[in-house]
C-alpha cells in the first residue's frame, strides 16, 4: 500500500499571533506541520505498518522552511519526501493548491492521497476535496476511524452531519481525516537519525510540471480581503451569593438576555 | 503560556548550542560524521517536545502522588511506568550511548542540551535516567563482551534499569567504610550487606533492574583500595528472583516521584552478583563515571533555575499589584504588572542571569567531553584537564545556584509562590536533593582544591588559564569592552586566591587548606559563568549589531524582532551576571584572604 500525504506548515497556533498593516506579523513565529496532518502521517503509517507493505510520502508546497516540516515528517517513520518550493506558488489559494497537487501527483503510483480534515491556520478544509475532483477519485472526509483495509478497497467510519457514516471506499482514494482518529506518534531519535537519510526530493515550479498559470495570484478563485486579529476574549462574568441567588441570576440571563430558551 | 506550564526555553537552548558552541562543527569528527546542524536541530527540538508533551503533565502528579511500597514492591505514580517505555523507545535513555550498545551515539554536547530539555520539565522522572546511563556507562566501559552483551542494549533502550548502589548506612560521604561483602562462590559471588538512600533502587517500570553494588571481599585491603564493584540484577538470568529485598521507601522533602530505596542484598545468602573487571577496582571505576553522572546533576541544578524564571516570569507578566513608582503617589494612576518594580526585575534578571552562565558551564562540559574523546589527539590532554577540573564546580554550584534561583523564583511569586498552588515550591523542594546527593557538595569542593588543583603538577589549572584567554584574541564590541575588563580582574582574583588557599596550608595545615574550598568553588564557578554568558554576550552583540545596521532604528529594531530582543538581553543578562551577581566573588576572595580558623578552634557544643 503506498500512500501519499499533504502536508502544510502553518504557524504554531500556541504562540501569540499578531496582524499589523493587514498581514500576519512574521517575527518571532514558530511554524510546525498542522496538528490533522500529524494526523494523516499517523494514519498512513499505522495502514502501512497493518498491512506490512508499502511506503509513506509527504508532499508539501511551501518556502524553504518547510522543508523542517517535512523532516520532521521522516523523522516519525514516513519513507520519502516531495517539496516543491517556488515563489511562484506564493498567494495561492485552495483552488490553486488542489490544482497544483493533482498536477504534482498525477503520474505518481498511489493507492491512498492522505490529508488533515483542515489546516490549522486557515480553517478552509477545501484543498484535499478538489482534489480528489481534480483527480476524479473517491473521497472520504472527516474520517474517524478506519476499517478493514484490502488492496482495492477501504472500510471507514466518518462524521457526518447527522452521526457517523461507516463507508466503503474504493482504492486509490483520498481521505481526510480528523483528530480523534489517532495520537500522532512523536519523532523517535533513531527515526531523527534515519531521516536524514531518507529521499527528499525538491522541486521548483517548472520541475513539478505545473502551468505558472494556474497557481499563484493568477490561478487563485478567492482573494483574502481583511486580515483581521480576533477580538479578545471578555472576561467571563462571576455570580456571587448563594447558590438559589446565582442560580436565579444565571437563569435570568440566560432566558432574558441570551434567549436560549425562546 | 501560563505561570503553571513549562515550555522548553528552545532559543536559549538551540544558540548556546549552535550559535555560541556551534556544534555542526563537531560534525568534522569521523564519530559525528553521520550528523548535521539540522539533525541536531531537531533532536533538540524533539527532546523538547517530548518533555512537553510527555513528562510535564507527570510533574505534578509524580509529586503528590508519590512512590509507594506495595507487598515489598515500589508502585511508581500514574503514568511514569508509561513514559519511561515510551522515552526509551523514541532513544532519549540512551542518545549518547554509542550505536554498537543500543544507543545513538549523539555528542556530548548536544546529549547535554537534550537532557537539559528533558529533566527542567520533571526533575523527580528524570533520576532513573541519569543513573541508568551511567550505570550502561560503567558496563560499556569495564564489562566483559558477555556483560556488555547481556546488559547495555537492553537498559540504553529502557527494558531494562540501573541503579548505583554505594551508600549504606555507615558509609555515605565517606564511601570507603561500607561493609557490604562479597564472597567467591563457582562463578558468581553473594553479595550481603545493606545500601540506603537508592534512588530507583525498586520500582515497576521494566522488567528488572540492575544493581551496580559496592562491596568487599573478604581480604581486601581497607579503605577504598579494597572496594569492587558488581553488577546485581534484580531478577537472574534464569528468570528466578535475586536476593534483594526493599526494606523501606523513604518520604522525602521532594523529588516524590523517584523512589529512594532502603536495600538489603542478601537476606537468605542467595544474592548473586557478577564481579566487573578485576577485584578492588571499584572506586577507581566509579570514580571514571563520575564526570557524567556529576554533570547530570548539575544539569538538574540548571533545570531548577530554568524552570524558576519560567515560572516567575510567566506570573510576573500576569500579576497586577501596585503602583510603578514612576507614578510617584498618584493612586489613581493604573495599577502595574509586578514585572515593572524595580525589585522584580532584578529578581528575575538574577535568575535569567544564572540559568544562562549555568547553561554555558554545563554545556561547556558537554563539549569538552566531546573534544577530550574525539577532538585532535594534539589537544585532548587540554580538554581532558578543563573537564576534570570543570565537573566539580559543574556539579556543586550548578545545584547550589539553581537551589538559589528556584528559591527566587518563589520570592518574585510572593504568597502563592509559596503555596501548592503553583509549581515553584515543588521546583525548590524537588531542587534542594541536587547539593546532597551524587557527592555532596562539600565533597566537589574537596575534590576540586585537594585532587583537581594539584593533579598533574597543576596542569589542569593551566588548561583552564589558556581557555580564559580566549578574548586575548577577538575583536571586542565596544558594548562588551567594558565588562570584559571588568571580568578580567576577576579572573586574576581567582588565580590570586588560589594562591592565597595555598597560603593556608602553611598556618593551618591540611585542615586550613580545605576549610574554604566551598568559598574557592563558589567563586570560580561565578567566574565560569559569567566566562561562558561574556561569550554568549559577545555572538550576541555581534549578531544584533548586523541586524541594527538593516533596521531604521535601535527602538523599531527591538520593537518589531524577536531575535534582535533575545540578543540584546542576553547582552544585559551578561552584564548583570558581571556586574550584579559576580561581586560575591569579591566577598569568597575575602573570606580566603582572611584565612579565619575560628571555625576550627571552637569548642562547638548545644548549651541547651
């Protein structure tokens, strides 16, 4: 079973992270893989590893940094690594991604295309999704636990809007997946040491094959007009007295002022 | 981050690391070739990481939870069991064992930013580590090709764990009085006697634990010359119990999480051990140990000053208490965060400032390891003296600082710093073993004036006057001038008071000579760090000058990055540590001088 996974770098949400002038304030960020495709590289893993056969590659799109990421990657146990890295790709959006992904993977042998259900910093959840349409394979979002795993086929439990969906997909597909799937595995000194060794292959624009046209400012389909910091958290409110007194008071609130109960 | 949660303080970590000892050049040496920068790069992110996510949630529970002895069993707190397999299985038990016995052969240097990572989340986890590396360390290095086979892999990857087992109840600074005997019997000896104060000495993490006792035989010359060492598994190789028995678990001051065993080895004549080498080697084998396992707890010293400013700092910037003074007696002016009183500040700065010169001599000792083994043949001996010579110093004041620091930390919280409330008192209380055991730290003193000044007709002291002269050679900012001259009298007021404890020899004999070796310690260990934090100052200043020459403005500068405020503290720190903290050594110089043997003619008794 070869699997391929997406993996995006995005700033380490724990941090404090600050908007100036309409754009994200760089100094002083630390950026890791986003926390669903730690996900995904488990998932891969733990199906290779079940089935004993097959490799695990990450893909990224992303600056020279990224590159840390896809280490890292290697490091939990993945087998080889694609980073395309090009200026060119700067300003793309989701559309853009997907296209640039079914371009990079389309002569590629795989059996399943793995990702995060969403990345951590922009929420989207879209990329993936287009393209398994780019691609026209099959597609399973959300996945929360895994099935039988055969070689043509895959048993899967997802959420869905009213409950959990159990789903058979057919192979090659792509799957996103959501956190309560695994625990991702922490890096292991030895996988540190080997991952060094491991195949990372860099690719810019024209080596990947992908037309300048359909990625960048100019394939993008959305454009981010406002970037804007959250408001801050209000401090939450305290109620004191005894309790039939609090009682009282936040079941006031709750029926005049939040209106949950109208 | 929260004044309760520990980060891992990665910045500092990775530019003492890269940017102060840059380590990639290590790299050069046919040990090191299979590593890179960014190779080390991410092993101390991941050590980082994995204490974070691993061993800081079991800091507080290991603590109030505590050990307990169960049907002669020590019960370990909820989940240590877990994270020791998991810690062995990622390779943090065994990163600096060599690959060939189940470890990563990872440089000192790095391995020593790595544990500092590590054991500032947990001190209490962290022990079992120390001792059964050091434990695979006095295998590796004395054992057959049978014992080495037997044991190493299996406790570098953590199925298996050590112990040291050199205390007994009569027998504790002064090891060479323990009575603990071993008698020849086929091919194997019974060990009989009783050893006190084991840390990990029983518990449930693995499958058996490996005892590295002290013991004589039955005509071994007294003293330490008669002491061998060997090596008790709890459980023997043909799967059936050796005959030890936990007789007590002690309740501590700290460190609740590691259990402190009262062993007794052979209760029923049927403890067997397996001899290391050669007969009466004991001590001089311990003592070929020492510099790691000593470094260790140093480390653990540096750790509690870590976590203390991490902690202090966090709640200083969330505290909200009275009025800047700037304000004068304005009380309507807004209340202040306590990080603006000038007290504060200087509280925190002290702290920062001892972390950081301790981060320098720990790792410092960390490279020099790695210089003294796998170095140019033409400077081993150089490196081989400042390690000997550093170790003590290493030891004892990087626990008795970092005791200092976590105490600190405790001040800058007031009240609730006192209280379980938050983790500072546990800090100090889990920091407090650090000055005790692995040698107290009256012992480093000893071993530092009366062994290691004058090994080697005083070569190691030599060593250690060539590396202060490493500024001779450097173009100095002007920023730095200042306090290097500064250090610069310092350090001919160390040499100075060597000489000045030589003096008292003379008037007071052997007993004059040592009476102030903690005061000789303590002030070149304040020399050191504020040696190593001049040398972070002067990459610091370096670095920031080459971004304040891209930037508008000195104030934008500081304002908009984050690297070029990190460079401009550490600078601070550097002149805080020369200017505020290192004048003590002022003080230690004098206490020499005075030479004072009251302390040796009083008659002392209770009058109660």
């Amino acid at each position: 079973m070869n699997i391929i996974v997406l993996i995006k770098q995005v700033v380490d949400v724990e941090l404090n992270i600050r908007v100036k002038d309409g754009a994200l304030v760089e100094d002083g960020l630390n950026y890791v893989i986003s926390s669903w495709d730690e996900i995904a590289i488990e998932t891969a893993l733990q199906i290779v590893e079940s089935v004993g056969d097959g490799e695990v590659t990450l893909v990224t799109i992303g600056p020279d940094q990224a590159a840390e990421a896809l280490r890292k990657g290697l490091a939990m146990g993945a087998h080889k690594a694609i980073h395309v890295s090009d200026a060119g790709f700067d300003g793309s959006d989701s559309f853009a991604y997907a296209k640039a992904f079914a371009k990079i993977l389309g002569d590629r042998d795989c059996d399943l295309i793995i990702a995060g259900k969403q990345a951590q910093d922009t929420d989207a959840g879209l990329t993936a999704g287009m393209l398994a349409e780019f691609m026209d394979l099959p597609q399973a979002t959300n996945v929360t636990k895994l099935g039988q795993i055969a070689a043509d086929k895959l048993t899967l439990h997802r959420g869905g809007d009213n409950g959990s969906e159990v789903i058979e997909l057919s192979l090659p597909a792509v799957l996103t997946v959501n956190d309560s799937l695994y625990e991702a595995r922490l890096a292991s000194l030895r996988g540190i040491m080997q991952a060094k060794k491991k195949p990372l292959e860099t690719l810019d624009l024209a080596g990947s094959g992908v037309d300048a046209a359909t990625v960048g400012i100019a394939g993008r389909q959305t454009v981010i007009d406002q970037l804007v910091e959250p408001e801050a958290r209000q401090a939450g409110q305290k109620f004191e007295g005894d309790e039939e007194e609090t009682t009282k008071q936040v079941l006031d609130l709750l029926v005049n002022e939040a209106k949950i109960f109208a | 981050m929260s004044s309760t949660e520990f980060k891992v303080d990665r910045r500092d970590i990775q530019f003492v690391v890269n940017e102060v000892f840059e380590a990639e050049k290590l790299c050069e040496f046919p040990n090191f070739s299979d590593f890179d920068m960014d190779t080390f790069h991410l092993i101390i992110e991941e050590a980082a990481h994995f204490a974070e996510k691993v061993i800081v949630p079991l800091n507080a529970v290991g603590d109030s939870e505590g050990c307990v002895l169960k049907e002669g069993q020590v019960v370990t707190p909820k989940g240590f069991k877990e994270a020791w397999q998991q810690m062995g299985e990622n390779g943090w038990i065994g990163l600096n064992v060599p690959p060939e016995f189940g470890g990563q052969g990872v440089p000192e240097l790095v391995s020593t930013a790595a544990t500092d990572a590590l054991v500032s989340s947990n001190q209490a986890f962290l022990i079992i580590r120390f001792l059964t590396s050091g434990a695979v360390n006095l295998i590796k290095t004395f054992g057959s090709q049978e014992q080495k086979a037997t044991y190493c892999e299996k406790m570098a990857t953590g199925k298996w764990a050590g112990t040291m087992c050199l205390t007994e109840p009569n027998a504790g600074t002064a090891v060479g009085d323990i009575i603990t005997t071993a008698t020849k019997e086929g091919d194997h000896y019974l060990i009989k006697g009783t050893k006190m104060f084991i840390s990990s000495g029983d518990h449930d993490f693995t499958d058996n634990i490996i005892h590295m006792v002290l013991a004589r035989l039955p005509d071994a010359p007294p003293g330490p010359k008669g002491i061998s060492l060997f090596i008790v598994p709890k459980i023997r190789h043909d799967g059936t119990p050796n005959d030890v028995t936990v007789v007590n678990l002690e309740h501590k001051m700290g460190i609740h999480g590691s259990p402190t065993c009262l062993l007794s080895f052979g209760d029923n004549k049927q403890c067997h051990g397996e001899l290391l080498q050669a007969e009466n080697q004991g001590m001089s084998q311990m003592f070929q140990m020492m510099n790691e396992s000593r470094l260790q707890i140093g480390l653990q010293g540096l750790a509690a000053s870590a976590a203390a400013y991490e902690f202090a700092l966090s709640y200083a910037n969330e505290r909200v208490q009275g009025i800047a003074i700037q304000h004068g007696k304005d009380q309507n002016a807004a209340r202040s965060l306590i990080v603006e009183h000038p007290d504060v500040k200087r509280m925190l700065m002290s702290i920062k400032a001892t972390t950081e010169g301790l981060r320098g001599l720990m790792y410092a000792c960390g490279y020099f390891t790695d210089m003294c083994t796998h170095g140019p043949e033409d400077t081993r001996e150089h490196y081989q003296n400042l390690l000997d010579l550093s170790i003590p110093i290493a030891k004892a004041f990087g626990t008795d600082e970092g005791f200092q620091a976590a105490c600190l930390g405790i001040q800058v919280l007031g009240g609730v710093g006192y209280t379980r409330d938050f983790p500072l008192e546990q800090n100090a209380r889990d920091a407090k073993i650090g000055s005790i055991y692995e040698g107290a730290n009256g012992v480093q003193a000893l071993d530092l004036v009366g062994r290691k000044f004058n090994m080697k007709n005083g070569a190691l002291l030599q060593s250690l006057q060539q590396e202060l002269k490493y500024f001779e050679q450097i173009t100095i900012p002007k920023e730095i001038q200042g306090m290097l001259d500064e250090w610069n009298s310092y350090q001919d007021l160390l040499f100075e008071s060597i000489q000045n404890l030589r003096e008292l020899t003379k008037s007071g004999g052997p007993q004059g000579y040592v009476l102030y070796a903690t005061n000789m310690l303590a002030l070149m260990g304040d020399v050191l760090c504020a040696f190593y934090l001049l040398k972070q100052a002067l990459v610091a200043q370096n670095k920031f000058e080459a971004l304040e020459a891209e930037a508008a403005s000195r104030e934008s500068l500081l304002e908009e990055s984050t690297d070029a405020r990190f460079y401009w503290n550490k600078v601070r720190t550097a002149e805080h540590y020369i200017l505020v903290l290192l004048p003590r050594a002022l003080s230690n110089a004098r206490i020499i001088k005075n030479g004072s043997f009251a302390s040796l003619q009083a008659k002392l008794e209770l009058t109660i």
